[in-house]
C-alpha cells in the first residue's frame, strides 16, 4: 500500500498540472478569437414560431444589407468601423422587417462583447466564451436566438456542403 501512494499522488498532481496547462490553452486560444471575429446575434422576442420565423426574416435582411458593406473588409478595425457607421441602418432595416409581419416589437441593436455557447461551422469550431458581437434584439428578446461569424465573413459562406474555405478557416 504504501509503495502505491506516491504512484497515486503522481498521477493526482500530473492531472492537475494537465488540467491547468488545458486551461490556459483554451483560454489563449479563445481570447485570440474573441479578438479576431465579430459574431451576429439576433434574439427573438419569444419562442413562438411566429416569434423566430419573424427573427429568421429580420436576420436575412441584416445580412443581404451588411455583406456588400463587409465584403471588402480586409480586418476586424475596419469591419468595427463599418458596423458602427450602420448600426442606425441596421435598426431601420429590422424596424422595417418587423413592421412589414405586422408586428409592433421594439429594436435595439448594438456591438459589444457578449457570452456564446460552442459552435461548430462546418469545418471548425468556435470554443464557448466571450466574443465581439452585432447584438440584435427584438422586443423582449426572451426567445431562441440565432448567431454566426459576420468577420471573417462566415455567414455568408454555404455551410451545407459542411466545409469551409480554407482562406475563411484561417
């Protein structure tokens, strides 16, 4: 017994040591991420159906405006500066969305930095953290919500063939 305690104790600190280099690793590369995209958020006013096809409406219209705005974008900088010179457009389009279903849900659109879940596109996967975001929001914004990766420009890319280019994945 007592030749097997140090093996157990070995094991105990190489599994912590493991732990906490895994950690940071994630937390280096998440961080790199975080820095390096912006992600479209739009959040629906509820879980009704109606409620998320009417986010799924607003989210076409968002993206069919913003990738000719972002297409030529060559950095996250530049990508901010154009998101922010658009956020007024952006509300006007989803107002105009929203409004055109019949509904009457308020709008606030914003960028920031905002928690998401793990996300695969494809190819690759995004770790779960905190990232830069469009954040759009309409009504009370309680329901399901639907996001993607407006920088690089992985929203507008098909994702049903299950790949990526390689120029977006790097």
């Amino acid at each position: 017994m007592k030749k097997i305690r140090p093996f157990i104790y070995s094991i105990v600190i190489l599994t912590i040591t493991l732990a906490v280099f895994l950690s940071a690793y994630s937390e280096n590369i998440n961080k790199g991420l975080s820095e390096n995209i912006i992600r479209l958020h739009v959040l629906a006013n509820s879980d009704s159906d109606e409620d998320q096809s009417l986010k799924l409406k607003v989210r076409d219209r968002v993206l069919e405006y913003m990738q000719d705005k972002l297409k030529d974008s060559n950095n996250i900088e530049e990508s901010k500066a154009i998101l922010n010179d658009n956020m007024e457009s952006i509300k006007k389009i989803a107002e105009q969305e929203i409004e055109s279903q019949g509904k009457n849900y308020d709008v606030k659109v914003s960028l920031g930095n905002y928690p998401f879940p793990t996300k695969e596109y494809g190819n690759i996967a995004l770790p779960a953290g905190v990232y830069q975001a469009l954040q759009v929001k309409i009504g009370k914004a309680e329901g399901q919500n639907w996001w993607c990766v407006l920088f690089p420009p992985l929203c507008f890319v098909d994702l049903t063939h299950g790949s990526m280019p390689s120029e977006s994945v790097e």
